[in-house]
C-alpha cells in the first residue's frame, strides 16, 4: 500500500505540472498579440500627411475618386452607368487638367475612370457536407490544445488504472496482502481517486470527469475480483454493490454534468452482468437489472439531452436481449422451455422504458425532434414487436394478430396522450400515428382474412394521405400508394376466392360487392384529397407527381367501379339462371348502361379529351352490339327450343340495348355536328361504315323478330322421330340439331322474303339523308344498296320461295324502287342546281378579285 500512494501522487503531479505548462504559454502568446497590435495602431497615429503641389492635388483626387469607386459596392448596372458618366463629365469639365497635359504634352488616356466590371451573379453549386476529420478539425481548431487537454488526461487515467492493476497483481502473486486486503486497496485506491477529483471539479471540470471515470472503473474491477476470485461475498451482494456502483455513477455525471461519464458509466453498468455471471443463465436477475439500469438512463435523459447516451443504451440493452433469446431458442435442452411468457414481458418493459426515454426530455424542454430520435424511436417499435411476433409464433400463435393491434393502439395512446397533455413535437406525434396506421396495415392479414383486409387497407390508404397533408412527412404518401398497390392485389384475390367458390353470395348486400364499394369510395377519396395539390415529392430516386397521381386514382376509380359492377351482375345472373345466354345479357345491358352514364358526363362536360374518349366508347359498343350483342337472343331461342321454355329475358333486353346503341349513335351525332372530334372522320370510308354497321343492325333485329313471330319450334312428330316411337326423355345434345334445321329454315324465309323490303327501305332513307345533307358518299351507297337488293332479289330471292312471298316481295319492292326513282330524279334537280350554283358563284368571286 505504501507503495500505491506515491506513485499516483507522482503521476498526479507529472499530469498538473503538463497543464500549468500548457496554460502559461497560451497566456503568453495572447499577451504577445496584443503587444503587436498595440504597437501597430500607435504607428499609424504618428504619420502625417506631406504638402501637395498642384500636380499631387489633382493625383490625390483622382486616386481618391478611384478609391471610392473600388470600395462602393454596385448593386445594379444602372448605377455603375451613373458613376463612369458623372466621372467622365468631371475629366471634360476640369480645364486645369486640360491645360496641364497641353502643356507637357501628356497624352490624356481614358484611365482616369476606372474600369468597373459588372458582376454576374453565378448560381454556385450547394458545398459538399463536411467530412468527419473536416468537422473534427472545426470543433478542434488547435490540435495541440485538444491534445493537451481532453486526449492525455483519459489516457493518463487509462494507465493510471492498469498500473495499479499490475502493482495489484504483482503484490497477490508476491503474497503481500492478503484477499480481503486486496480488496481493500482497490477500494482505498478508487476513493483516493474519487476524491482527488472532486478537489479539482471547479477549476479542472474535464480532467476531473476523467478521474471520476477511472475511479468508477477501478471500483467494478474490484468487486468483480474479490465476487469471482476471493468468494469474498455471495452474488447477490456482489450484485447490490455493483448496483450501488452504477447509481453513483449516473448521480456523479448529472453532478459533473459531462456526458462522457455518464457512457463510461454505462459501460461499466452493463458490463456487471457479465463480471458476477457464473452460467446459470438466470434471465429474471439479469432483465432486471438491465431494466434498473435503463430506468438510471431515463433519469439522465430527462435532465439531459444526451442523445450519445440514450443510444448506446438501447443498442447494448437490443443486443443483450436479442442474443439472450437466440441462444434460448436454438440452444436449450429439449427437455426445458423457453420462458416465452417472461422473455415477452421484458421485451415490452424494454420497449416501454426506450419510448419513454426518447421522448422525456423533449417533453420536459417542449424541444423539436431529431431524426435520430426520430430513427430511435422508431426502431425501438420495429424490434419490440420483431421479438413479440417471434415470441408468440412458438407461443400462441392465435395472438399474433392481437399483438399487432396492441402494438398500433399503443402508438396512438402515445401520440394523443402527449399531443394533449404535454403539447408533444407534432413530427413526433405524426410519427406515432404513422406507427399506428403501419402496424394496422400488418394486423388485417395477419388476424384476419378475406374481404376484411382490403376493407383496412382501403381505409387506410386515406387516412396516410390525409396524414402526409397535415404533418408534411413525404413518406406516408409513398405509404398511401404502396397500401393502395396492397389493397388492389387483395382485392383481386377475393374476387378469385368468392366469385369462384361453391358458396352462395347474396344479391347485392354481400361482403365481396360491399369491399369493392368500398375500394372505390377510397380511390375517390384520395382524388379529393389531392384536389387543390401540384407537388413532386422524390424519395428514394421516385418522384410522385400529385398531379398526375390524381389522375390516374380518377381513372382507376372509375375502372374500378364498372369491374365491381360487371362481376356482380354476372355472379348473380348464372346463380338466378340456367340458361347462359340469358344471364350473361345481364353483364351486358350493365356495361352499355355504365358506359352511357359515363358518356353522359363526359358529355355534359364538353371538353375536347372528353368528346374524343366519348367517341371511342360509342363506336366500340356500336360495333360489339351490332357483332356480339346481337348474337344473344338467337343463343336464348336456341336454347328455349330444345329445353321447350318459354324465357325470352334477353329478347326483352336486347330492346333496352337497342336504345342505348341509339343514344350512342346520337351522341356521335352531337359532338361531331359542327367540328369532327377527328380528322379521320372526314374520309368518305367513314359513311360507307356507318351505312354497313346500320344495314347489319337491322337485318340481324329482322331476322331476330322474324324467328319470334314464327316459333320454329320442335314438333311431335320430330320428337317421335329422334325416340324411334319410345318414350325415352331425349338429351340436349340429340335435340340440337332439330333445333338448329327449324332455325335455319325459318332464318332463310326471312332473309328472302324480308330483307329486300328492309333494304330498300334503308336504301330510300339513305338516298333522302345524302340529298339533304349533300353527301354524295351516302347516295352513292344507297344506290349500291338499291342494286344489291334487286340483285339479290332475282338472283337467290326467287328461288323456293311460296307464291305469296314471291307476291307480296316484289310488290312491295317495286313500289319502293318506283318512289326512290321518282324522288331522285325530283331532288336531283336541286341537287345539280345547287352545285351549279356554287360553282358559278366562285366564279363571279374570281372575275371580281381579278377586277380589284
């Protein structure tokens, strides 16, 4: 012992002597400075100006108005014009200089005024962050004062410590002293250490805080030498001590207020567990007195905002904690378990000591957070319920879902109870919300299935949009996006899962029509949210562009809502009705309604985008009617013929449709009437397809009416043919082809005896339309169609055909012929006289601006 004491008084001494050094010198190149500047400014006092001739005066003028040009700072171009003209007027007007220079045959050059340079402001490029020896060079201008003053003195502690650790070991294996005595210097050593510091806490703060530091360091060693080595004390007293230890610590670094002892205290607190561990892995000891530990920690952060501390606390606490559960996962007996329940338990008081210390301080100044406190904060959630779901997928797993939720209402207590009480950062606040909405987003597919997780995620959406707006956080918007992606992709599986599975949905007020209701009211929403918006908000080299984000939600929407809608009346029409070709008419009459009430708004908005897709979706349905449509009603007379059924459901519809295609048609009419929506109208190709798409349209509706009226149904005595005279029920397959030949030939009656009327008709229509409106196109057609008709007529028309076809045909026709002749060869006049008529009065426009 009498040996310890004076080499730390040595060193103490060696170590003061270094600074009083250090501090004289700095004190003597001040005093040096300020000697020269001193001498410097009475200099400048003492010199006095000398006697000018004329030449040095008119010198010292313009010297003197160079000067002042050179110091003013121009600002505009306007005032260095005002100065270079007045300069110049005074150099004209000066007639002593004149006659000076006349005289000594000085050439007078334009240097008296002086050039003057406009300067151009250039955007300079935004300065490259500081590197970290850049920023540790700032905070340390003079390396050799923070050599002197922060690096030598820790290191000095450093040595003073293993020192008197070798002196230590050196005396016990020399059998100087015996355990208890040991234990006793080590002690002895740490106070006297202790105490010396506190001494020098007034005038030496940093040096003393190291002090304190190695004192803290020489007292864990001691009673991890006299637990481990001597048996000195049992665990548990070696435990309180060190516990004692490290509260004294974190007492004497709020007192010292220096936050490198209060890590260096935390090292030593959390490297205890390890120097009194003897393997028994008693994970309740352990936990409990990380826990203490932690809660010190939360009582420095709330006088403190040490944020170094704060981190390096939960990093040590994570780590001790993940690696505990690792090992007693995939390393225990398999006889033993694994204490999920108490591991749980920790884990949250771990979870809720961190949230507390992040925020406590903040709270307590009402101060702004960081984004490392925000990081902080966030992660310690993330890792919280990373452990909690690990935990209770071996535990109970039926809770997971729960867990998820808990965690989520959790943030929202936190978010609202110091929002409320403590007036909370709002960044932090929107954060917590964040959290909430995060961690629902993860509990709807977790606990739950079906439908009920694109309700969430439908709602959700919306509510991060909302969110993004009111904290300006760009993340949650990219979140609003994401969940929307999450929404469709569920969405698409339960259309998979409830429109193609055995269970019976009912009409209308079911669970799968109700979730796409909703998604679209979400996507509308969202469409709303963004209404007054134009940003570009980047994030991870994406850009959202708000704009064009809010026209595609507008477009998905409206996708959105017909998809719904078509499913939903195609489910229910084959669950309502055998016969395919009438349920799936269903479908149709929703698509041609749907799309004529989108029509009609696009209408009513008048704006050329809307007239063109208005367009485009008229002529798509007009053609699909007149090719596909159509065909639906011949398949339900088909399909009544052999079953012998009386349904005529889609016959009925296809008149509804009819009407809609009439509307299109009109719709085409109206936005097309004083400027073609598009140039290619204007071919004459575009009246020759018009003309085709009406004539099919209504020779397919005659002969669709033709097959009604007529009924070409199966007889008895077909039926008594396909059984061979038995009594057997015929199958669908041995009636179709019946069937078919009675729609065949009643179809060919029709064709020949209808269709040249309905043709010659439309022929006469369209020769009246061409006249009036002047299109040539539609005259020449309707000749053509004329033609063909009378072709037809004697070619195929003639042939089997009853005497009272043939009869009531060509009577009918030849009227028809008769009445287009005479009303052409009528109007034809007109129509010769009119273009004769414009073009003698191009003629005369001609002759008269020749004239001019």
């Amino acid at each position: 012992m009498e040996y310890v004491l004076p080499v730390i008084i040595i060193i103490l001494i060696i170590n003061q002597n270094n600074i009083f050094k250090a501090k004289i010198k700095t004190l003597t190149d001040n005093i040096q400075k300020l000697n020269s500047k001193l001498d410097a400014i009475s200099t400048k006092q003492q010199i006095t100006p000398k006697k000018a001739t004329t030449f040095d005066k008119e010198t010292l003028s313009e010297k003197a108005k160079t000067n002042t040009l050179k110091e003013e700072t121009l600002k505009t171009s306007e005032d260095v014009l005002k100065v270079v003209t007045s300069i110049l007027d005074t150099k004209k007007t000066d007639p002593i200089s004149t006659n000076q220079s006349k005289e000594k045959n000085i050439e007078v050059k334009n240097t008296s005024a002086p050039k003057v340079t406009i300067p151009v402001k250039k955007r300079t490029p935004k300065p490259p962050k500081p590197s970290l020896w850049e920023r540790f060079k700032e905070k340390n201008p003079d390396l050799e004062k923070f050599i002197g003053e922060n690096l030598i003195n820790k290191l000095g502690v450093l040595i003073l410590v293993l020192g008197i650790s070798y002196f230590v070991k050196y005396a016990i294996d020399k059998d100087w002293i015996n355990e208890p005595a040991r234990v006793g210097i080590g002690i002895l050593a740490g106070s006297l250490v202790l105490g010396i510091a506190h001494k020098l806490r007034k005038k030496y703060a940093p040096f003393s805080s190291v002090l304190v530091a190695g004192a803290v360091a020489i007292f864990y060693f001691t009673i991890a030498i006299a637990f481990h080595e001597y048996q000195l004390f049992n665990q548990t007293v070696a435990f309180v001590i060190m516990v004692l230890v490290t509260t004294f610590s974190c007492f004497l670094s709020l007192s010292y207020n220096r936050m490198e002892l209060a890590v260096l205290s935390l090292i030593g607190g959390f490297a205890v567990p390890f120097m009194i561990s003897r393997g028994s892995g008693n994970y309740q000891v352990l936990f409990s007195y990380i826990a203490i530990l932690d809660i010190g920690i939360l009582g420095i952060a709330y006088f403190k905002k040490w944020s170094l501390v704060n981190t390096l606390a939960f990093i040590f606490t994570s780590m001790l904690y993940v690696v505990w559960l690792a090992k007693a996962e995939f390393t225990s007996i398999p006889d033993e378990s694994v204490p999920y329940a108490g591991a749980l338990f920790f884990a949250f008081l771990f979870y809720i000591i961190f949230t507390i210390t992040n925020i406590i301080n903040n709270i307590r100044v009402k101060g702004i957070f960081s984004k490392a406190q925000l990081m902080l904060l966030t992660t310690n959630t993330f890792i919280f319920y990373g452990v909690g779901m690990f935990i209770l997928s071996n535990f109970h797993p039926e809770f997971k879902g729960l867990f998820t939720t808990a965690v989520a209402l959790l943030n929202l207590i936190y978010a609202w109870f110091l929002f409320k009480k403590f007036g909370l950062d709002k960044t932090a606040v929107y954060l917590l919300i964040g959290l909430t909405l995060t961690f629902i987003t993860l509990a709807i597919p977790i606990q739950f299935k079906g439908n009920y997780i694109t309700l969430f995620w439908s709602i959700e959406a919306v509510l991060l949009m909302w969110l993004a707006q009111k904290s300006k956080i760009k993340s949650y918007r990219f979140g609003s996006v994401i969940v929307h992606i999450l929404m469709a992709i569920s969405l698409y599986i339960d259309w998979h899962d409830k429109y193609g599975g055995e269970d019976f949905i009912q009409l209308i007020i079911n669970s799968i029509f109700i979730t796409g209701i909703v998604a679209v009211a979400s996507l509308l929403m969202i469409q709303y949210l963004l209404r007054n918006e134009a940003l570009k908000i980047s994030m991870f080299k994406v850009t959202l562009d708000t704009v064009a984000y809010r026209k595609i939600i507008g477009i998905l929407a409206i996708i959105l809502l017909y998809v719904v809608g078509i499913l939903e009346t195609g489910y229910q029409a084959i669950k309502f009705y055998d016969t395919k070709s009438t349920a799936f008419f269903f479908p149709v009459m929703y698509h041609l309604i749907f799309t004529a009430i989108f029509c009609f708004i696009l209408f009513k908005k008048k704006s050329s985008l809307n007239y063109k897709i208005l367009n485009v979706i008229s002529i798509i349905n007009i053609i699909a009617f007149a090719v596909f449509f159509m065909q639906i009603p011949f398949f339900e007379l088909e399909n009544n013929i052999i079953n012998a059924e009386g349904g005529s459901l889609a016959y009925q519809l296809h008149f509804l449709a009819l009407a809609l295609i009439i509307y299109f048609g009109w719709l085409l009419y109206k936005t097309n009437k004083d400027q073609l929506v598009f140039e290619k109208f204007n071919h004459k190709a575009v009246v020759w397809i018009i003309a085709v798409v009406i004539i099919v349209i209504t020779s397919t509706e005659l002969i669709l009416n033709g097959l009604i009226i007529g009924n070409p149904e199966i007889t008895t005595e077909q039926l008594a043919e396909l059984s061979n005279g038995s009594n057997r029920k015929l199958d669908y397959y041995e009636k179709i082809g019946v069937a078919r030949r009675n729609i065949k030939s009643l179809k060919f009656k029709v064709i020949k005896t209808g269709l040249p009327v309905s043709w010659g008709v439309l022929s006469f229509i369209f020769l009246i339309l061409g006249i009036k409106k002047q299109i040539k196109s539609l005259r020449i057609a309707a000749l053509a169609l004329l033609g063909i008709t009378i072709v037809k007529l004697f070619s195929y028309d003639i042939s089997n055909v009853s005497e009272t076809g043939k009869i009531v045909a060509f009577i009918l026709l030849g009227v028809l012929i008769l009445i287009i002749s005479f009303v052409y060869q009528k109007i034809k006049v007109l129509v010769i006289d009119d273009t004769e008529d414009s073009k003698n009065d191009n003629t005369i426009l001609n002759q008269d601006e020749k004239t001019s």
